[in-house]
C-alpha cells in the first residue's frame, strides 16, 4: 500500500527578472522523516522554503499537503494547512512571556477576555508531551537561545503543525543543546510529523537526517538517502567538485606575540561588564580561536581590539606598538586586519564598486594614493589583480557588490584584507552564512595566514570551525575566557560544556 507525502512539491518554477531561482523543482516529503535541504548560496533553497510557507507565490508548480493540492497565498494559509516554520531570526516578542508569545494571533478566550489559565495550561502540557518543557511564565527577553528556539517549535506545534521546516536551527546553539534538538526532532517524527531541514552543516545532516536533497543553480541536483550516502557524495552534488573538508595541523613554529590584550574591561548595562578583565596572546604562527554562545562578549572584544568600541580600562599592542586609545585607523596602520561580522553594513559599501571596496582603509596610501590624490588606473588595476586571484564572481572592477551573492561578498573582504600582509589578522565569523565552497576557501586563506607567520585570531560561532582551524582554543562566556583548550584536548563535547558555562571536571 503507498504511503501519500506528507508534503509534495512538483515543478516548481520562480523567476526574478531574467534569474530563474527555482528551476523545475521536485520535492517529496514523506510523513515521519527528517528531510535535509542542502545547497550552495543562491542554489534556490530560500526560495523554495518561502514558497513552501507561502511567503511567496511560484511562476508555476503545484503543492500538495496529505495529497491534496494547495494555493498558499500567505503564511497564515500555510500555518491553516498544517504547515510551521522556525526561522533563523527568531519571531519572538522579547517583552512577552512564553505563554503569550505562543499564543499570539489565536488566544483562547472567555467571553470577551484572552483566557491565560487555559493558555498556561495548554503549553505546558504540549511542551511536556513533545520534550519541550518551559517556564510559561517566563519572559523571553531573559531566556537562553536554545529555550527561545524551543518556545518557537512550540508556538508551530500549539497551531497543529504536521509538517516543520527549520531553517538553520543548530546556528547559535552549543553542541548541547543542538544535541537536546535533535532528540525533540526525533520526537516530533516518531509522532508522525514531518520535517525539513535547512542546513549547511554536513556532519549535522549525516547524523539527523533521513533523506537530503540537494539544490544547485535552482535544479534538484541529486535526491539522496542518508544511510546510502557521504558527506563528499553531497558536497559533489552540491559543488560539482570534490572539496576538503578537514583541515591540516600547522608545520609552523609558534613565534613572538603579535596580538597582546591585558586585562581589557568594556562596559556594558547596568553594573556589569560586557567585557571584564579579559587577556588573550596571539603569536606569530597561530590560530587563537574564540568559542561562546553569542552574546558572551565576543562581539565587544573584537570592537576592543580593533579600535571600534572604547575601553575602560586595559591595554593592546599590535605587533609591539600600544594602540590603546587609538581609532580604527591606528590599529591598521600597527599591522592589524579586520574581517567584520557584518559583511555588508560594516565591511563594505554595497552601492561602491568593487575597486573601491577593495581599496578602502589603503586608499591613501602607495601605489592606490599619490601626492595626496587617489589614483584611479592604479585602484582598478589592482582590483583586477585581486578579483583573479581570489575567485571573485563578478563583472568587473566598477561593477558594485551590492550585487553579489553573500559569498562572493566575503570573498571581496577577505581579498581587501589580506592583501595587505598585515602581521595580525582578526577573523569574525568569516563564513557565515556562506556555502561550503566559499568556506573551503576562506578556511584556505585563514591557514595560508597562519603559515606565512601571521597572527590570527578567529572568533566563530561554528564550533567545527573552531575547531578544525585553531592551534589554542579560548572560551568566553558572561564577558570573560573561562577557558584555553589546546587543540589537543579540544572537542565538541568538552568545549560545549565550557560554552554554557560548566566547568569540564564537573561534568
């Protein structure tokens, strides 16, 4: 007897102007499994989710959900069909409790009044049913990310979701809690829900998933079952070519310190530090990893360090020279590179050309600057030496990134950066949000920096990153290093408990 799809995409065409996003696009979800959705950026897995949630409506195809066709034409006719979605960026009210974050848009009520008894009532029964148990009282704002993303899959599941799609749930997560994830996934399909998961984490769909899918230039490039499949077969399909996917232990003998922070404080709200007497060396040689949660002080240590955000007490020397009190441009000129978080609104100009971005921060400087005045034949030509030389897809040196895909973007960063030979090198979360052929690259240029006897220093949210790139292993959590881990003794399992706060010896 044949089982009818949980969920059943067929043919399904989307055209932005003359991009074809989804090409033809076939998908079949079976009732009961974890269905992986893998691709490179701009290989139409977006696309094929928003259509899928009715977030956007598709040129041509057809939906079917228990075998029967739909129209969604919003996400509200999706969550009626029995459709949920979580999304990266949590839809959550912060100033809300759990409760009224769940119930949000379909309250029960008595009378003319929302009934918060029944209410309270109801999430907790479902998030014990489901392994998904939370405080209903509890405000948002106050919990963890891994509780929040819970509170997400239970307001899916308090609306009578057969089929979820998660889009990059394991992002912020500690291997803990993606662990405490995975076993709730398992849960939710052992109740006979579907789900579909976005990632591009590959050892993540070799341990989860039952089936994967696998998108490139908007065409289903293979259908794979997991359990018949490896981690190179889909990245083949993914890329068209055979990538490396660990990388090699440095040859390099540690030398002199090129990155020193002593006891560095930054303030934050209230009476509590966002950074609180942190120290940290980074040597000649070396990739120093920072490993947390987000939100533990990463972020305020790296604006420390390059001169984005001011101290309130410390010191930092870059290869020797105190810039302690210097702006940006005093930690470049001592030999410090940056590759920022935020590619777009802070590592580049996205209305600028590429020559342009590939030259700020060195624009005034030999051979790109001349008697004060910018030389434009040099900054040209320069910027095609350096769209060769790292891959770069696009037009042209006046070509603006604005229209680049988010990995080729990176890829105009990481080419302004190192191409100066700074001795020190400060790399946040260089690949998110990139594909793995992009990673592969970046992670080929971290090392190349290393073994050329510079200093870098990554801070990751990637915990696989972290430790597959890293030589010292640093781990933040509440503002400060609770922790150094060489690479050694470094795993996930150790390192995650760290990240959430436990000491190691405890566990």
């Amino acid at each position: 007897m044949l089982t009818v799809p949980a969920l059943e995409a067929a043919g399904i065409v989307k055209r932005y102007g003359a991009t074809l996003a989804n090409d033809d696009v076939d998908l079949t979800v079976a009732s009961g499994e974890i269905h992986a959705v893998m691709g490179e950026n701009g290989a139409g897995k977006s696309t094929l989710m928003s259509i899928l949630y009715g977030l956007q409506q598709p040129d041509a195809g057809r939906l079917l959900l228990q075998g029967q066709e739909v129209r969604l034409r919003s996400p509200l006719d999706a969550i009626a069909k029995g459709m949920g979605m979580v999304h990266q960026s949590f839809k959550l009210f912060n100033g809300l409790t759990v409760w009224e974050n769940i119930v949000f848009g379909a309250e029960p009520r008595r009378g003319l009044f929302i009934d918060s008894a029944t209410a309270r009532q109801a999430i907790a029964a479902l998030g014990e049913h489901h392994g998904l148990s939370v405080d209903p009282d509890a405000r948002v704002g106050t919990l963890s990310v891994g509780v929040r993303q819970r509170v997400e899959i239970l307001k899916a599941l308090y609306r009578e979701a057969r089929v979820l799609i998660l889009d990059e749930p394991t992002a912020v997560l500690t291997p803990q809690e993606s662990a405490g994830l995975f076993l709730m996934m398992r849960r939710l399909t052992a109740d006979g829900r579907s789900i579909l998961f976005v990632t591009h984490k590959l050892q993540e769909v070799m341990e989860i998933s039952d089936r994967v899918t696998v998108l490139r230039d908007g065409r289903v490039a293979a259908r794979l079952r997991t359990s018949e499949t490896t981690p190179q077969d889909i990245v083949r399909a993914m890329t068209g070519r055979t990538i490396a996917l660990t990388a090699a232990p440095s040859q390099a003998q540690r030398g002199r310190p090129l990155l020193e922070a002593t006891e560095l404080t930054v303030a934050g709200p209230g009476n509590r530090p966002a950074l609180d007497r942190v120290s940290l060396t980074v040597h000649a040689g070396e990739i120093v990893g920072i490993a947390g949660v987000a939100g533990n002080g990463q972020s305020e240590l790296v604006e420390a360090l390059t001169g984005l955000r001011p101290l309130s007490g410390g010191t930092v020397h870059v290869d020797g020279s105190a810039v302690t009190g210097a702006d940006v441009a005093g930690h470049r000129a001592a030999g410090l590179a940056y590759i920022p978080e935020d590619r777009g609104n802070v590592g580049s100009a996205l209305a600028a050309s590429a020559a342009e971005n590939l030259a700020m921060g060195f624009h005034n400087r030999p051979p790109l600057a001349q008697h004060g005045r910018i030389n434009r034949a040099a900054m040209t030509e320069r910027a095609r030496g350096l769209i060769e030389r790292f891959d770069i897809l696009i037009a042209g040196p006046e070509a603006p990134v604005g229209s680049l895909s988010g990995g080729n973007l990176q890829k105009v960063v990481v080419a302004r950066e190192l191409s100066h030979e700074a001795p020190v090198l400060i790399a946040e979360q260089p690949t998110r949000g990139v594909d793995v052929g992009a990673t592969e690259y970046i992670h080929a240029q971290l090392l190349a920096e290393r073994d050329k006897g510079h200093g870098v220093l990554l801070v990751s949210a990637e915990l696989s990153e972290i430790l597959s790139l890293s030589d010292r292993v640093l781990v933040m959590y509440e503002g400060r290093i609770i922790a150094e881990v060489p690479r050694a003794k470094a795993n996930p399992d150790s390192i995650g408990l760290l990240m959430a706060g436990r000491s190691v010896a405890a566990a």
